[in-house]
C-alpha cells in the first residue's frame, strides 16, 4: 500500500492511527490507496498495539430490554452514548445475573473502562473491577474504593419531597425498590426494616436504603410513628407493580382521611395512580425522576438527571478522576403555586 500511495511505511501507519501528523494531501492520497487495494485496518491488533479497546463497558444488574424500556434508564443510558459519541468511542453492555460467571463475564470484555448501574454491597462485580485497574463509575452507589460515586444525595431528596407533598393529617405509605435479594416483594411495616437503613449490611441497595431513610426523616419529624408506616416492596420498577402495591397498601389504611403514598420512581407513582383512580380516597403521590408525565399528573417528584448522571459516569470512567454528587430539585405537580 505504500508504494501504491508513493509514501513511507511509516506514514500509511501515521493515516489511520495518527492522522493528525500526516499531511490532509497525503493521508488521502493513503485512503485512497487503502481502498483500491481493499484494506481496512484490524481493529483487533489495533487494540493489542495500543492497550486500548475505544469501548465503554456498561454493566447492569437488569434484563437488556430494561434499559430500553424503562424511560430513565433509556436516558441514563443516552448521558453515556452521549459521552461516546463526543469521545469517538463505542459502548458495549455487559448484563450481570448475580450468578458465579459475572466476573470472568464483567472482566473479558474489551473495554477500557466501566460504568455500572447501581447494584448491591456485597456484589463480587465490584471487588473484581476494582481490582481490574481499569477505571470505573457507578451510578448511586454503593460506594467501594477504585469507583467513583455518582448521584444525588437521594436521602436528603427523599426528605425533602416527603416534606413538601405530606398534607397534615394524612396517613403515609411506602412504594419501595427491592430492601434486599430475598425479600423482593410483599408489604412491610417499619418496624420490619432494618434499624440503620443506611447501613449496606442492613439494606444493600444503597439508593433503596437512603431513600427510604429519607422518607423516615421526613414522617418521624412530621409526627409519625415509622414503625407503623407499611411499605410495600416491589421486585422491578414498573408501573404495574406500582398499582398491585397501592392496591394492597390502601387495603391497610383504616378511615376515610388523606392518605399520601411515597413511591421511589415516577413508573411506581403513574402505575399507584391507576389504583388511586379506582377509590373515592383522596391521595397524594410522589415520586422520583422529574418526569413530565408526572409532574401533569399530579405527582410531586424529585428531578435529578439521568441523562445528566449517565454522562457524569462516562467521564468519571474515561478519566478516572473522582466524580460526585449531581443537583436535585423538588417537582411540585403542575398546577400548584
């Protein structure tokens, strides 16, 4: 190829992997050669030569049909697409199954660094890309030494939407994430959660635990009894699973006063309104995400980007530096003052 072009070897090797040393002229003249001789360059020797993969892993906890089904994963997932198309890289998903191949599957994947969807404390995933020396970021925790940590402060979040949305005199109920990896459904009581919610032997979801230690700040210092709030724990965050839990959480309230149910994702309120619809209750709802659709519903919510959270990751996990906390804000249902 190089005589075809009338240049050094060396700079048909500059044409495709330093072009910016290679004269616009003569890096055509190359390309043009290349494909007259129909070559392309190996990808794969490529990668070897240079230690690098130009791939993020992304590493879910989930079905892959999650992340395009859910509305906030989709935009999680767009914040990191987004990093990679301005970083000219590709994004490989890597699905975790909590069985014993996680690791050598996390760990054989071409990639030069990770971003991981929130998974639980004692996942043996985060030990083995801790130790890969590939950097790595993971969205909402938990934290672990070789990961940097983005998100929200979801406990102060979950305080403060609890704060705004409760209606003096209402009787509170919990729409939860999973608490752990046996208990993935069912209604609680308070007096049933693990005393320390944060505590990631407790409740090794770490967003599940921080919000619902939020939600507990919020009601003990409206006057509740935490003990006596039922939660009602779902396995996957749809909206048919948020009204089966309102459905059977409004079974638990007596009397006919206000009720206020605090979901932990704008899926679980929209799917609890359904329920709502079907009684004469007055309810109030929040939720988590900010989304639109919940906000013209009625739904009080919490707005803390994704998207936003998605492209933090990315580059935490292109760069290795520390990342951090991303804003919040409460979402009062359109409508109100």
């Amino acid at each position: 190829m190089a005589a075809r072009a009338g240049v050094a070897p060396m700079t048909v090797s500059y044409s495709f992997n330093r072009p910016g040393r290679v004269a616009e002229a003569t890096r055509n003249r190359v390309l043009e050669a290349a494909a007259e001789l129909g070559y392309r360059p190996d990808s794969t020797a490529r990668a070897l030569r240079s230690g690098r993969s130009r791939q993020l892993g992304v590493v879910v906890g989930e079905h892959l049909s999650y992340l395009f089904d859910d509305p906030q994963a989709a935009q999680f997932l767009a914040g990191i697409a987004d990093v990679c198309v301005s970083e000219d890289l590709g994004m490989v998903l890597i699905p975790t199954r909590g069985d014993a191949r996680d690791v050598d599957r996390v760990l054989s994947a071409a990639v030069d660094g990770y971003v991981l969807w929130t998974t639980v404390a004692d996942d043996p995933v985060l030990d083995a890309i801790a130790s890969s020396g590939r950097p790595a970021a993971i969205q909402g925790g938990p934290g672990h030494p070789g990961l940097a940590v983005v998100g929200p402060d979801d406990r102060e979040a979950a305080a403060a939407v609890a704060t705004a949305a409760v209606p003096a005199g209402a009787t509170p109920v919990v729409i939860s994430f999973p608490v752990d990896r046996r208990r993935t459904s069912g209604v609680l009581r308070g007096r049933d959660l693990p005393p320390d919610l944060l505590d990631p032997r407790a409740v090794p979801f770490p967003v599940t635990g921080a919000r619902l230690a939020g939600y507990r700040d919020a009601l003990t210092a409206a006057g509740h009894d935490w003990d006596d709030v039922p939660v009602a724990v779902v396995e996957r965050n749809q909206r048919d699973r948020g009204e089966s839990a309102a459905t059977e959480l409004l079974e638990t309230v007596t009397g006919s006063g206000p009720v206020v149910a605090l979901a932990m994702s704008d899926e679980l309120a929209l799917g609890a309104r359904r329920a709502v619809t079907r009684t004469r209750r007055a309810v109030t709802l929040t939720g988590w995400d900010g989304s639109r659709e919940a906000a013209t519903a009625g739904v009080w919510s919490v707005a803390a980007s994704l998207r936003e959270q998605g492209g933090a990751c990315a580059r935490a996990a292109l760069s290795g530096e520390p990342a951090g906390q991303v804003p919040w804000s409460v979402v009062a249902p359109e409508g109100l003052p």
